[in-house]
C-alpha cells in the first residue's frame, strides 16, 4: 500500500532523481515537476528518471503549474532553484523565493491536506559563520574584505582585532546570508518556518553542504569543485584551484542528501526547525582535488593560479549533530561520491569543453577575479 504522494519540485535535477528513487524503494507514489530549464538540461527529461514516477512539466514561478502540480498531494519536497553565483541577481529571487511564497500561497488559498513541506536551503546561508579569536572569543565576520582578496590575503581576520582567528563549526542558530543566493535561500528556510507554522503545514528546511554523485549536471556555470576538476582532469588539463587551496569544505554525497530528506519527511520532530545536511568531515580544496586525481588515475598538475570567486566564504563546514539526533549519519566520504561522479560522467556524451565554458563566463561576468 502507498504510503501517500509526494510532489518533488526540480524532481528532474540532481538531488531530485535521487530523492525519487529514495521514496519509491520506501513506498511512496512520486510526482515531478520541473521546467527543465536550461543550462541544467537540454530540454528533455533525463534518462535516468525512474519510470514510476509521474511527470508535470511546469514552472515553480507558475501559480496555475503549482495548482495542478499539487493535486493529490499528501508531501512536498521543494527543490527547484536558480543556483550559480551570476551576477543575474533578480532571477535568485523570481525563482528560490517567489516560488516558494507561492507553493505556500496555493496550499493555504485552495486548503490543500498537505502534511510536510520539505524545503532545500544551503550551507551557503552562513556566509563565513563563527570562528575562534584567541584575544575576542567567538566572532561573525561579515565576509571578506574586497581589497585584501584583491591583494590575495586569503584569510578570514578578526572583525575586532583584526588577527588571526580559526573556523568552528557551522551551528543552525546562525545565519548571514552574503550572496544572492544565499539570500534569496535563506528566504526560503524563514518561509517554510514561519508561514508554514502560522498556517499550519509542517515544514522544515535543509542546509546541504556540496552535494556529490552521479548526475549533477555539467551543464551549469557555477563551479562546483567536482565537476571542475574531473572535466580538467579528463581532458588532461590541470584542476583550476581557486584561491590558494587551502579553503576547507565538508562534502556530502547525494544519497546521504536523499536520505535526509526522506527522514525529516517522516519526522514530526523535524517540524519547524532548519538543520545541516553535510559530510561530518573537512578537507582542503587541495586535499579534494588530489582525490579527483587519484580516482581519475590522471597525471595532471594543479593550476593555483591566484583566482577568487566573488562572495565565497574561506571556510565553511558543517556540524551535523542536530540531525544525527534524529538518527540521520552520513555513510559514505568523497572518494565514493567521487568515484560514482566519475563512473557516471564517463559514460555521457559531452558536446563542448562545459569547464572552460563555465570558468570563461565566470570570469566574463566579474563573477571571477584574480588577486595581485
Ligand atoms: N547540489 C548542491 O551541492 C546543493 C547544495 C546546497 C543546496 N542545494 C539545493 O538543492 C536543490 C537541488 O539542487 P540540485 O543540485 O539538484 O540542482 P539541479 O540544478 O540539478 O536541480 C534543480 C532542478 O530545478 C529545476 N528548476 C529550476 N528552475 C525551475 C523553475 N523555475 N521551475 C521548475 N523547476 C525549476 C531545474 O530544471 C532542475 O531540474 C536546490 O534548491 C539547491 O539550491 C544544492
């Protein structure tokens, strides 16, 4: 017996295939609904979509594509969104909060039975979170200033005494969103909170750290390290590495992310509050890149060529105690997302050099800077 619908928005993407597959082999009846908007697709369902699972072509910024999307619906996991760092600033907020505010609008306008809203937010709405200042004690820098990137000063100092400080661990109780999308994510996450409480739709929002797999699209601009990296490597060029390397991260593989997502789904516990979705380990850009190396078996150098993108934190890694109190952990570490990525990209056609397209309109845009 079904244990109820679930509607999937960006069903089609990335984290969305994975999370279909995860609550068919659960037991729930799936529904997608995506506008499979280019550069994440190229205009057609990808292959790899479960079969079961229902398809609704539309548009999360579509009143009427939400309408017909949520009929019949018992859950929903919220994951369409505009994501890169292009300086595009108003299509963050049409996409990651209007449609938002409006899932929420037809669910409370047409008195939909719709017991949990799931809502996808990023570890991006830290900003550079806390650190420990030997002198201060714990401080929230505000991010980096602009002329010492500019002079490739790397570190994040002491907004007080300006020395030198150590990154903590990333605490929900903190947010400081600095970029348009973090903004526009974090926007989300206060949404679900308080519009879902104020009318009474339970919901919950997740802080995914970088999410790894098979299946995240190559097509986009952002620079997601994996994708990067592998597609240099691939082409026997060296991995670009921003900055000097030495930025630490946690990664989180995308079954661990699916997993997340159907545990807080299932949670009345869950209702209400934001937590981290991350890999419960940090590790250098340099440390990673050699990974992608190793699992490439690829004999390429690295470029640390002094570039820096604009609005990236210097460190951001997540604590993940909340939700391993509701019994979530991750299982797997980067060198299995790692080797899935690579299995599965090995096995795509792939029309033009995406890394190089990718960096170019980074750069293009300013979104992309060199230090000195
Ligand atoms: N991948 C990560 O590392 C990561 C990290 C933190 C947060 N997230 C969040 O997780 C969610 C899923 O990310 P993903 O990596 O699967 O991305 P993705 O790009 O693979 O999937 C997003 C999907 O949303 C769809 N979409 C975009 N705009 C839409 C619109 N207007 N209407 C309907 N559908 C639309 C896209 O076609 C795509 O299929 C996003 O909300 C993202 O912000 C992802």
């Amino acid at each position: 017996m079904s244990k109820g619908r679930v509607l999937i928005s960006g069903g089609a993407g990335f984290i969305g295939s994975h999370t279909a597959e995860e609550l068919l082999r659960a037991g729930y009846e799936v529904r997608l609904l995506d506008n499979l908007t280019p550069p994440v697709h190229d205009g057609n369902w990808p292959a790899w979509l479960p079969k079961e699972a229902e398809r609704v072509l539309g548009d999360v910024r579509n009143r009427d594509d939400w309408a017909k999307a949520l009929r019949g619906v018992d859950a929903v996991i919220h994951l369409a969104a505009h994501q890169d760092l292009l300086p595009n600033f108003s299509q963050f907020f049409h996409v990651n909060s209007v449609g938002t505010a409006l899932l929420y609008e037809v669910i409370v306008a047409e008195k939909l039975p719709v017991r949990k809203v799931v809502v996808a937010s990023s570890q991006f709405v830290y900003g550079e979170g806390g650190y420990r200042c030997e002198k201060d004690g714990e401080v929230f820098p505000d991010g980096r200033d602009p002329q010492r990137l500019a002079r490739a000063l790397w570190e994040t100092v002491c907004p007080k005494c300006g020395g030198a400080i150590q990154p903590l661990p990333l605490v929900e109780s903190h947010a400081n969103p600095r970029n348009q999308y973090s903004i526009a994510k974090y926007s989300q996450e206060l949404m679900a909170v308080s519009l879902g409480r104020n009318y009474c739709i339970p919901s919950v929002a997740l802080r995914y750290s970088i999410v790894q797999g098979a299946r995240q699209s190559y097509r986009n601009a952002y620079s997601g390290v994996l994708r990067v990296f592998t597609l240099q490597m691939m082409n026997g060029q060296p991995a670009s590495i921003f900055e000097d390397g030495g930025q630490l991260r946690d990664y989180v593989n995308v079954g661990d992310v699916a997993r997340a997502n159907c545990l807080v789904l299932e949670s009345d516990a869950a209702n209400y509050e934001v937590f981290n979705v991350g890999g419960g380990h940090s590790h250098t850009v340099l440390e990673f890149a050699e990974i992608v190396r190793e699992v490439l078996g690829a004999n390429v150098g690295l470029d640390v060529s002094g570039e820096y993108r604009v609005g990236d934190t210097r460190h951001s890694v997540s604590g993940i105690t909340k939700l391993e109190r509701l019994g979530w952990l991750p299982t797997k570490r980067p060198r299995d997302s790692v080797s899935e990525y690579v299995e599965w990209i090995r096995g795509q056609t792939l029309e033009k050099d995406y890394a190089a397209e990718a960096l170019a309109m980074l750069r293009q845009t300013g979104a992309l800077r060199k230090a000195g």
